[in-house]
C-alpha cells in the first residue's frame, strides 16, 4: 500500500543558508572537498587511466519534472562510463524501466554514447565520486549535498524526485529543506512537500534484487505511479 505523508518546508535548513552561495551543479573533476574520496580517486586513475574517475555529472534534461537520485557512482558503472548507472547492473534494471515508461528514449547499451536520451527526466547522485565499498561517510554525504542541492535549483520545472535508497531519501529531503521527521523512508511511499513529490523506492543494486529485497515489479510499480501523477 502506497504511504503519503505531507511535509513542510525549513527554510534555515536549505543548503546554501546563511547566505552561502549554492556552489556550481556539477563539482570540478579534481573537487577536494572529501579527502578520502579524492585520494581514492587518484588510486583509480592510476590504476585504470582509460576510465572517468571524476565526479560524476547528472545526466538528462534540466527542463524535466522527474529527478531520480542514487547513492553514489559505481565503480564499474558511473565512475567507470563517466554517465550515472551506466554499464552495471543497477543500469540494466533502471534505464529498462526508465523506457517502459516513457522517460527514456533509444536503445539502452551500457555505453555512454549509445544515444539513449532521457525525457522529461534527470538523473543524480547523491554522492558524485565513488566510494570505497560503495559506502560513502556521512560527513561525505553532507560535503556533496550541495552540489545535489544545486541540480535540483537548476531544474525550474521540477515535480517529482525518485530517491533510490534511504541515504538518497535523507539526503534529498535536506537538500529540500524539508523536515524529515514526517517523512520516514519506506519503499513505494509518496511524500507531498507543496508542488513536489518524493517517491521512496530501495535501490536497483544488483544486492537488493539478487536477494529479492527489490523486485523488478517493485520497481516498476514506482515508475507506474509517478508516470500516472505526471501524466
Ligand atoms: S563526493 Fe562530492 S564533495 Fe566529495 S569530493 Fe566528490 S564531488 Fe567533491
């Protein structure tokens, strides 16, 4: 059954509060800000010189009202391809349903000049550079909230917000400003912030769907209601 809880807004909790300037979208390549994560980077640019590792920059249209947010690059995926969930699993199961529903056209190829174009959507991270393990700190999660804080100003026709896991859940709600305590993350809930809407789905990860946590209908049952609330 579907959870909708409505919240309210916390202006003093927006980032960028205190009168700081909301930084760039997209953070530069060689972005300092987490320490562990840039000398992380610098051990896989070494390692596999022909891959991306850089942060990762949100891939769609910034006119679209849907957002989808993960958790962070996957080594093999986004940090290797340099284009969110693009060329791991998670990938496979996202863009697959992603174009069921008509918010992604072409031919999804694991590649990121495969042509595939996203429409009336974006895709981001909630963390843009790859962690070890994929578990980013929380102190890296809160470093990186500005850039997600960002690319949601950067989106004037923005409606609904997927958040793909609870770290995405939370993070997204404080890149909103938004309280969160009425707000708890459980999967196909629906949480109403004025015009917005915020859809909790577990992730795509090939961990959640190997131990049937996620299934692909679950999944697609999130798609099906943003789909229908869009239009
Ligand atoms: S995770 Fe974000 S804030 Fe941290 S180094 Fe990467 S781009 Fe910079």
């Amino acid at each position: 059954m579907t959870t909708i809880s409505t919240i309210e807004s916390d202006p003093a909790r927006l980032a960028g509060a205190g009168g700081v300037p909301l930084p760039p979208s997209e953070p530069d390549r060689n972005c300092p800000l987490c320490p562990r994560l840039a000398s992380f980077r610098e051990v896989t640019r070494a390692r596999e010189p022909e891959w991306f590792n850089s942060p990762v920059p949100a891939f769609g249209d910034p006119d679209g009202r849907l957002l989808i947010v993960g958790l962070a690059p996957g080594m093999q995926g986004a940090n290797r391809t340099g284009r969110p969930f693009t060329g791991d699993y998670a990938g496979d199961l996202l863009y697959a349903t992603l174009l069921e529903y008509g918010f992604a056209k072409g031919v999804y190829q694991a590649r990121p000049d495969d042509g595939l174009t996203l429409v009336d959507c974006r895709i981001g991270n909630a963390v843009h550079c790859v962690p070890p393990q994929n578990k980013p700190l929380p102190a890296e999660i809160n470093t990186c909230r500005p850039f997600l804080s960002a690319t949601i100003k950067t989106m004037p026709r923005l409606r609904a917000i997927v958040a793909l896991g609870r770290i995405a859940h939370e993070t997204t709600l404080k890149a909103l400003g938004l309280r969160s305590a009425a707000a708890p993350f459980a999967h196909g809930a629906m949480h109403q912030a004025g015009a917005l809407r915020l859809y909790d789905s577990y992730h795509c990860s090939r961990y959640n769907t190997n131990t049937r946590v996620l299934t692909p209908d679950m999944f697609r049952n999130v798609f099906a209601k943003v789909r229908a609330d869009l239009g």
